[in-house]
C-alpha cells in the first residue's frame, strides 16, 4: 500500500503560517518600495530638462530659440542683399561699358 507523504517544507503544519505571512509580507512591502522608487525617479526625469541627442556636443544639430532663428534669418537675408546690391553694380557697370563701345562704335562710323 502507498502513503501519500508531504513534502518537508509543509511538515510545519499550522504553527508555520505565522513566520510565512511575516515572510511574505515583508517581500510584498520590499517590491512596493522599489516600485515607489523607480515610480518618484520617473516623474523626476520628467520634470527634468532633457538632454537627448540634441543636447549633446556631438550633435550636428543644434536646437534653436525664437530669437536665435530670428537673428539667423536676418543675418541671411543682409548676405542676399549684399549679393543682390554687387549684382546690381555688376549690372551697371556692364551696361556703362557696353554704352561706352556703342558710343565709340557711332564716332568711328561718322
């Protein structure tokens, strides 16, 4: 005939449920407090400035504020003019010549 036999851990009986619910509650509070630990330094990297890819020096992108893009802008827009402004003087300057061969060209032909 076989007898079923418990296994050695449970052999306590009643007298282990005690030291077992400390046990288990213990381990319960521990993993609670990890939780509220990692849950209170989630919420602070949140709050924190972030400093991601476009923070770092090696990033070849750099953000900009409304002032920086602003002053970018105009100082991009000043280049064209100039370019625009030594065009204009190229231009007049060749007409000026082309208008000083035709002057030339009509004396000779009189």
């Amino acid at each position: 005939m076989v007898f079923l036999t418990y296994p050695d851990f449970y052999k306590g009986g009643p007298r282990n449920i005690l030291p077992g619910t400390v046990v288990f509650a213990l381990l319960g509070a521990g993993g609670q407090a990890v939780a509220n630990i990692r849950t209170k330094a989630a919420e602070e990297d949140r709050d924190a400035p972030k400093k991601g890819f476009l923070h770092s020096k090696w990033s070849p992108v750099t953000p900009l504020t409304d002032k920086d893009y602003e002053h970018y802008l105009e100082e991009k827009l000043l280049r064209v003019e100039a370019e625009i402004a030594i065009v204009d003087d190229s231009i007049r300057e060749l007409r000026a010549t082309e208008q000083s061969a035709k002057d030339s060209t009509t004396k000779v032909e009189s």
